[in-house]
C-alpha cells in the first residue's frame, strides 16, 4: 500500500486500511505500508514473497495511487510478474511521470475510487483510468461530504476494498470456504456452483485429492466419506447439466 504525498507517520488512511484487511479475514494476508516515494522497496519487498504468493494485490492514494501503477507497470512487467489487482483511491499523477490513468497490461483487475473536488487547493483524483472499474465514491456512498485528503480513511471504503480483494483472490488449493482446511463443507461449495471453475470436474477432483487436509481442532467433525460424496456429486452434476438442456431447449 502506498501512501499520498503529505502523509507522515502511521497515521495515514493507507495504514489504517492495512490494519483492516489484515482483521478481516483474508487468508494468509500480508501487506505493508510504503511511502509514494519509496517504489524501489516496495519491489523488493514484494519479491521476497514471491515463492509463495498467491495474489498481488497493490493499493495506493493520491501520489500512491501512481505508485502502485508505476511499481506494476516499470518494476514488475519487466521481469514477468503479473499484478492480480491495483486499487486506486483518488489517484494523482507524482513526480515519477508514466501513466496515471491506462491500466499496465500486466495487471488483471483494476479498481479506481475517486471524489470531485469542490474545495479551493483541493486536489482532484483521476476520475477514469482505463481498463479500470471507475466509481465516484460521492455517489458510491451518497456523501458529497468525501474529500481527497478524508477519502483513503473511509471506513466504508474500507470494507469495499476489503470485498473487492476477496472476490480476486487466486484460489490454489480446494479450500473452497476459505476457512483453513479441506472438507465436507468444501464440497458443499463446490456442490452450489461456488468453486473457482463451477461445478466443474477439474475443482471436484482438486477437493477430492485434498480432502482430509484439516487442522487438529477440526479432525472430530463428522462429514461424509469421500468416495460417497465424489459419487453424489457426479449424481448431481448429471442432474443439474440435465435440468440446463431442459432450460435451453425451452428457451
């Protein structure tokens, strides 16, 4: 995450956010707050997670938000990285130069939050970055209250981002409910069509190789045997494809 340009300490809205995402949740998060300026250490943090990363995600307001978009587009393209997401709060262009509104080709998921500036000496964000989804938190929120130096501590902002990295999280394993193991619960996800891939054959079979892979406080919960749930499955992934054929020849 980076901070905007006048932000000093551990005050910021970015280091409030931090402690956010890291309270919510999100499985294995590590983040860490970085100045504007300081892109250089911000890769080189980055890489020192790059055996076991699993989703990149970079955050940045005001001078940060070109940062995160500098660091993806001039640090990590480079070398071959892929960027899972970039979120941008009321981003403005920094000292660096590069592009502030175009995002690199290198990222998959963009989110760009901006305000409009009402206020005189108020910096105005960028208010549609190409390849990005573009929201004015203003009427995101209905609050015409949002300024660029209150945006990046937004509480509710806060909780977006929060759901906006949950929903772009690389799943690498079949604990599909996030939960920290692999069971009969999982397989429930799968069943609803809640996996990475949908009911499909390829996820099934990912959960059926792992399935057993529980913490020690989990292992007296009863679930089905696993060969009898594979077989339910298949049961009701023939039903469900039989239901779809009678749906579109209807339609």
């Amino acid at each position: 995450l980076f901070t905007g340009f006048l932000s000093f300490g551990t005050n910021s809205g970015m280091h409030s956010l931090n402690a956010t995402l890291a309270a919510s949740g999100i499985p294995d998060y590590q983040g860490q707050v970085f100045a504007w300026d300081r892109r250089e250490q911000a890769f080189n943090w980055i890489q020192q997670y790059s055996g076991d990363r699993a989703t990149l995600v970079l955050i940045g307001h005001s001078f940060g938000g070109s940062s995160a978009l500098q660091v993806a587009n001039d640090f990590l393209k480079p070398i071959g990285v892929t960027v899972d997401l970039t979120i941008q709060i009321d981003s403005v262009p920094n000292f660096y130069g590069g592009t502030n509104d175009v995002l690199p080709t290198n990222v998959d998921v963009g989110f760009n939050y901006y305000q409009i500036s009402t206020r005189l000496f108020e910096p105005q964000g960028e208010d549609f970055v190409l390849g990005a989804a573009n929201f004015n938190v203003e009427v995101l929120f209905g609050d015409t209250s949002i300024t660029h130096t209150s945006i990046d501590d937004d509480p509710r902002l806060h909780a977006l981002i929060g759901q906006n990295i949950r929903d772009n999280l690389n799943h690498v394993a079949a604990d599909f409910d996030l939960d920290g193991d692999v069971d009969g619960r999982d397989f429930m996800i799968w069943q609803r069509g809640g996996s990475p891939t949908p009911l499909s054959a390829t996820d099934l079979a990912l959960w059926q190789s792992q399935y057993g892979n529980v913490p020690l406080n989990a292992a007296s919960t009863a679930v089905p045997e696993p060969s009898a749930l594979v077989m339910l499955g298949l049961a009701i992934l023939a039903t469900h494809c039989m239901r779809f054929e009678r749906q579109v020849v209807a339609i």
